[in-house]
C-alpha cells in the first residue's frame, strides 16, 4: 500500500466513503419500502439524487476517489452489504433478496469474463445455473458429500457441460454462437421437463445447506432474538462474491485479460502476435459457466428446491442485461444493475407482470443512449496506485 | 552472397478466378531492407499474408531461416520470428497504447491461470520489463508518445497509431519485419519522419545484437529509394524485375506496368 500513498495525496478518501454509505441508506430504504409509492418515490428519487450527483461533479469525485482507495472501495462494498443485512436481521424477504442479488453478480462476473472480456456470447447463464442447482439437488440427496465440496463440484458439472458448447461457439461467430447458446438453453429446459428421474416439470428438492454441523437452515437464536436463516446463505453468498470479484479483477489487470481483451477485439491480430485464440475463449466460456453452477448451488439450497421453470431464456435474458446496464466489462457495474433488475420489479407489483418487457425496454435504451453502461469500463491498470502511470 | 532469411518457392494464391500470387520466387537476404512494389492490386498484401499464415497458399512453399513455414498457423509464424503491419492499421482502440504494444510480445508473457491470478508480485516484475521495453521503443519514435502510453489508441493520430503498431511488431525481437505501406495516408513530411524513426530504431536494435531484417511495401518510390537496399516488382501476381532502386526503376518492363495500370 506505499506506493497508494505517493499519488493518492490529492484525492482525498471521503467522497467514497460517502457515495458507499448513499448507496448503502438507499438500499436498505428500498428493501423496506412496504408501499407502491415509497418504492416509486424511490426508484425516481434515484434518477434524480444521480442527475445531481452529475450535475455538481460528485460522480466524478467519487470515481476518483474510488480509483484512488480500490481496497477501501472493496472493503467499504461488503461493509455496506453486512449492514444493510444486519439490520435486516428477521426480515426473511429482504434477506432472500439480497442473497439472490449476491448469486446473480457472481453469476454475472463470469458472463462479464465470457462477452465481457473475450467476446464469447453466452444466451444460456440460467441454464448453467440451473445445471449447478440440479447437480447439488442430486448430490446432496444422494450422497454424503460435504456440501462445501458440491459447490465446487456444481461449478465444475457445469463447466463440463458447456464445454459440449465449445466447438460450435468457437467454429461460429457472433449471431451464430448467440444462437446456438440460445438453443442450449431451450433445450437444457425441455430435457429437464421430460426427465423423469430429475423429477420432470416439477423439479426436485435440495436439503438446506449443512458445513460441519452448522445448519444453514435453522435459525439463529442469539439470547432473546431470533436471526433468519437466510444470513447463513447470505454470508456464504457475499463470501462468493466478494472473492469472484478480487479474481475477476486480477484476470483482467493481467496478460490473461489483455489476451481476452485483444481477442474480441480483433481475431486477426491477435492471430498474428502469437495469441492462441481457441484457448482464451474456452477459459472464458469453462470460468464463467463454472461460476454459473457454484452460484446455482447455493441457490438451490438456499429456496430448497429446482424446476426447469426456474431456468427460462428469459432469466438468462436477465443475466445479460445486468450486464449490459452495469456496464459490459466493469466488474462494479454489476452489483448495482442487479440490485436494480432484481429489486425494482420485485417491489413494484404492478411492473412485474411487465417485467421482460421492461428489461428488453431498458436495454434497448441503454444500448441507444449509454452503450457503455452506467459505470462504463475504465482502461486497464494493471497496478493501480502504482508508479507506472 | 549473403544468407537467405526469407524464401518464397513457386509461391501461388488463388481467390477463386483471381490469381493474386503467380509461381512467385521471392528471396529476402538477412539484413537488408527489401522493397516490394508493384500496382494496385499486384499482389504485395497477398504476399505479407500468406507468408504470416493468415491465408493458406494454393501452390508453392515458404521456408523462413532453412524451416519450412507453409500453411503453417500464423501464431506458429509469430513464434518463428516474423511480424508485421497491416495496410489498414489494426490496433485495437479502446485499449491502451501499452496494452497494444505488449500483446506483440505475447510468447514472452506467462499466461498461466495461477501465475496470474495469484503470483501478483512476478506478474509485476513482468509487467514492469514490458513497460520499460515499450517505453524504449516509443521513445525512439517520439518521446512525447511515451506520456500517452496510457492513453487508448483511439485518442492518437494516424502518424502516431503507425508507430505504435510498428512498436508491437518490435517489441518481440523478430527477425524479420513486413510493413505494409506504413506510410500511406500521412503527409510527405510525416513520410520522412517515420522512415528516419524506421531506420533508427533498427540501428538500435542491431547495436543491441537483435539485428532485424524488413520487407517494406511503399508507393512512394523516393521512400524505397531511400530506404531500401534492393526491390521486387510485382505485376499480376508475378515477379517482372529485381534489384536496387536504380535498376528497377530503369526496367523498362516496370515502366509499363506503371504505365499499363493507371
Ligand atoms: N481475401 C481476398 N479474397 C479475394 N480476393 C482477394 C483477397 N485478397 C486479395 N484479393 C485479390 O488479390 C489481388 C491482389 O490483392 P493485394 O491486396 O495483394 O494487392 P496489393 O498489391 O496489396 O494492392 P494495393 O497496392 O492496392 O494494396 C487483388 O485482385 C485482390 O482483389
Ligand atoms: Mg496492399
């Protein structure tokens, strides 16, 4: 951390810390709004707060900052995540929710490495989640392993499967390979539906999370009050999370990002410096799906049960457009947009029923007028706060 | 006689009823600079592009230091010591201008999962031998460029983009450079300035035991006059003349291809 010292003398820690606790207030004022119009007011309360925030050169400062303290940044994040659950303690929705938004980010930082970062397009992020929920739907039924070690083992099934996906992704280009994840996804649904030992359309059950003997299940009691089970997940879930994130971050301040980066940019080049093409984009693909299935796990044992419903082309539309709000390659950008794609029609009853159209609303709209997201994505740094730049 | 890097045999590129390359018999000498000429659409790119692996040839062989390189993939041909620019510059803009040179070292650096990810502190070392590396290219070009190593691509000029992609091409150490009309689009004084920065760079190298040899595709014939220790014209796909400048330009066939083309 000296070498942070030497440049970080002009922009001071505050605005960061600031901007961490905004947005911690404002989500947990979001996940408690009981009313329609609180939410409302809440949803637009944010448009406006952001317009202001612009307006007087906060999100500016606030960038800076963050680019000044990433370590504060990270730690500041999961400090505002704890807090904001802490004082959720009983309240089992809130709680879900925020656990699911946690899963989806993980999932979504590995189809940020996937199109993100090599350009591979990936329609079928809810089918390799799914595939992650059945694997531990069998696992934990069935056998005795610890289930620590089916998260692993469902981050791997599902890797192993997409690798089926590989040849024709890597054969086909752009619209082609779209097209064929989408196909993946549709089909993973209907071989599920008719798959009786998986339990056909009504899926299967999943025993609740147990590490040595701790049950994840059960609620905590500490002295007179009780805690929800859904902390357990939560924790496990933010642990996830918190460490995909550091990975994807130090993939991408590496040769391997670079690498990924030059591949989607431009084949041909890429080709002529030596760069083995086929091999970064069955990296991305295998990394990516394998974060799938390891979040799918845990949400599977945390709703304690899976269905092929659960896994649509719409969920995986979902995925992609938390990335695409976010902003497509910026790791910071996905743990807003999932907050906002998942809480929103949540709260708001009456857009939920509107809510594949809103998304496909939204990201028309983001792609029309901010292509790069809300956090667009900064140029490389390999050593942030280094003498280098 | 001295040695042969680069040499083309029978060498034949078919695209469908068009033959870009006919039986060409081209010879690159080590250490010197050749010039490739010809008309438009001759068959120059064509060239460059079989011989880098990035088209497949019909007919004929390449051998590259005594090895046979033919149909060989082009990161093979990269491994093996050549590289090149393009005639469109092929950069990837929104990367950084250090990012784009250090790809072009790409078999120096440790693409490992856990070296990567975890061996933080050798990544850096790495890192840090590369930045100095493009540091010292650039700086041969223009100093000012090494102040926007950070800079995206997106943000340079023209000028500017053609060094730094002649900069990715160097930074490896190849034995053999192919610089497709590195200085098409830029001004006549910016013709001259980069040509100058060419021969210096190389001058560099070679003091440093990385002597580089370079086939130079130009329209601009004061350009292969000046830079060039011999030339190839190319008319059709085929080899009408060799030799220095003073010789090809004297040709009378070459003349006529000129001539007959515009
Ligand atoms: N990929 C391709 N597919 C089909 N035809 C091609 C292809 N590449 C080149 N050609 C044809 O091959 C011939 C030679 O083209 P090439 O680009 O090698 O010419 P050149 O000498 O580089 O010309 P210029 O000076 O204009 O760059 C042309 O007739 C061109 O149309
Ligand atoms: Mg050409």
């Amino acid at each position: 951390m000296s070498m942070q010292n030497s440049n970080s003398s002009a922009a001071p820690s505050w605005p960061l810390l600031t901007g961490v606790s905004v947005v911690g207030v404002y989500a947990h004022f979001l996940l408690h709004a009981e009313s329609q119009i609180a939410v409302l007011g809440l949803a637009v309360g944010a448009i406006l707060l952001l317009i202001a925030f612009s307006r007087f050169g906060w999100t500016a400062r606030v960038a800076t900052s963050a680019a000044t303290y990433p370590k504060l940044l990270g730690a500041g994040a999961v400090a505002a995540v704890v807090l904001v659950a802490a004082v959720s303690y009983e309240m089992h929705f809130a709680l879900l929710m925020l656990t699911t938004v946690l899963l989806y980010s993980t999932v979504c930082l590995g189809l940020n490495i996937q199109f993100g970062y090599s350009g591979v397009v990936n329609f079928a992020g809810a089918a390799f989640f799914g595939i992650g929920s059945y694997t531990a739907a069998v696992l934990a039924s069935h056998s005795p392993l610890p289930h620590l070690l089916i998260v692993a083992l469902a981050g791997l099934v599902a890797a192993l499967l997409g690798s089926l996906l590989i040849l024709p992704v890597l054969r086909t280009r752009g619209h082609y390979a779209a097209l064929i994840t989408i196909a993946f996804g549709i089909l993973f649904k209907t071989f599920l539906e008719v798959n009786d030992a998986l339990g056909g359309p009504q899926g299967l059950k999943i025993p609740g999370m147990e590490i040595l003997g701790w049950k994840f299940n059960d609620n905590i009691a500490i002295g007179d009050h009780e805690l929800s089970f859904y902390l357990n997940y939560l924790v496990l879930s933010l642990a996830l999370c918190a460490v995909t994130f550091v990975l994807v971050r130090r993939l991408e301040r590496s040769w391997m990002g670079l690498s990924m980066d030059v591949v989607r940019l431009d084949e041909t080049a890429a080709a002529t410096f030596g760069v083995d093409i086929a091999r970064w984009k069955i990296t991305a693909f295998t990394l990516g799906n394998g974060l799938a299935g390891m979040a799918g796990a845990i949400y599977g044992m945390m709703t304690g049960f899976v269905a092929p419903n659960n896994f649509t082309f719409g969920d995986s539309l979902i995925l992609v457009s938390i990335v695409i709000l976010g902003g497509i390659g910026n790791p910071w950008g996905i743990l807003p947009a999932a907050a906002i794609v998942l809480i929103l029609p949540e709260k708001l009853q009456f857009i939920q029923e509107y809510r594949f159209l809103l998304y496909a609303l939204l990201v028309i709209l983001i792609l029309l007028f901010r292509p790069d997201g809300l956090l667009p994505r900064k140029i490389r740094n390999y050593f942030p706060g280094d003498a280098g730049r | 006689m001295s040695t042969i890097l680069l040499e083309a045999r029978g060498l034949t590129m078919r695209f469908g009823g068009v033959t870009a390359l006919d039986a060409l018999n081209l010879a690159v000498h080590k250490d010197e600079v050749l010039g490739l000429i010809g008309p438009n659409g001759s068959g120059k790119t064509t060239f460059f592009n079989v011989v880098t692996g990035l088209y497949a040839a019909s007919a004929g062989s390449v051998d590259f230091e005594g090895r046979e390189i033919t149909r060989r993939a082009a990161q093979e041909i990269y491994r093996a010591g050549i590289t090149r620019t393009f005639q469109r510059s092929r950069l990837c803009l929104p990367l950084t201008v250090f990012d784009n040179i250090a790809i072009g070292n790409y078999q120096h650096l440790q693409h490992g999962l856990l070296f990567n990810l975890f061996r933080r502190q050798a990544l850096k070392r790495q890192y840090q031998e590369n930045l100095e590396e493009a540091c010292r290219l650039l700086a041969t070009f223009n100093d000012k460029l090494v102040d926007r190593l950070f800079d995206p691509v997106s943000a340079l000029t023209m000028i500017d983009r053609r060094r730094v992609e002649i900069c990715r091409a160097l930074i490896s150490r190849p034995r053999l450079l192919l610089l497709d009309e590195p200085s098409a689009g830029m001004t006549h004084d910016e013709t001259h300035e980069l040509m100058s920065d060419i021969l210096q760079v190389r001058q560099r190298l070679r003091e440093a035991g990385n002597s580089v040899t370079i086939v130079i595709i130009e329209h601009e014939m004061n350009v292969i006059d000046r830079v060039t220790d011999r030339c190839v014209v190319l008319n059709y796909g085929e080899k009408i003349a060799e030799g220095t400048y003073a010789q090809i330009a004297a040709d009378a066939e070459v003349q006529r291809a000129y001539l007959g083309s515009d």
